[in-house]
C-alpha cells in the first residue's frame, strides 16, 4: 500500500478536496469471523502532509462503531 504526501488543506468531510484525486480507493476487508457478515463493502483514502494525516472513509454502513465505543446517533456527536 502506498501512501501519497501532500499539501495541507482543507477538510470538508465529503471528500470534495482537490486533494483527495492524488490517490485511489483502498478497500477494507470485513473480518470473516465477526456476528455481522452483511457483506456491506467500506474503503479509505489515506494522505499525510509535513503537518499529519489524512484519512477519508467510505462505508455502506450508516454508523461505524466499535463494540467497545457507545453509539452517539441522537445526541449530534460525533465521534472521528
């Protein structure tokens, strides 16, 4: 896996940055021992900058939560 440097910008949260045209979709494969097998694909975009990293998640899931993690749905938190 190769991950692209780049510029700082801008984060939009819906990955409209010029930015995220540097580098493609890497899928991410569910883990075939898990309760959920719904089969729903998520993949990622990763860039780092001199400043920090990047990442850029896309998921067929609405909510990704770790088990461990409390699920904010209905208080307007959220959680990166």
């Amino acid at each position: 896996m190769e991950i692209k440097k780049t510029d700082d910008f801008d984060v939009t949260g819906d990955g409209s940055g010029e930015n995220w045209n540097q580098t493609d979709w890497i899928s991410l494969t569910q883990r075939s021992n898990q309760e959920n097998t719904d089969g729903l694909a998520t993949r990622v975009k990763i860039l780092y900058s001199d400043t920090g990293m990047y990442f850029l998640f896309h998921s067929e899931m609405m909510f990704l939560t770790p088990p461990s993690i409390p699920t904010f749905k209905n208080s307007g938190t959220r959680m990166l």
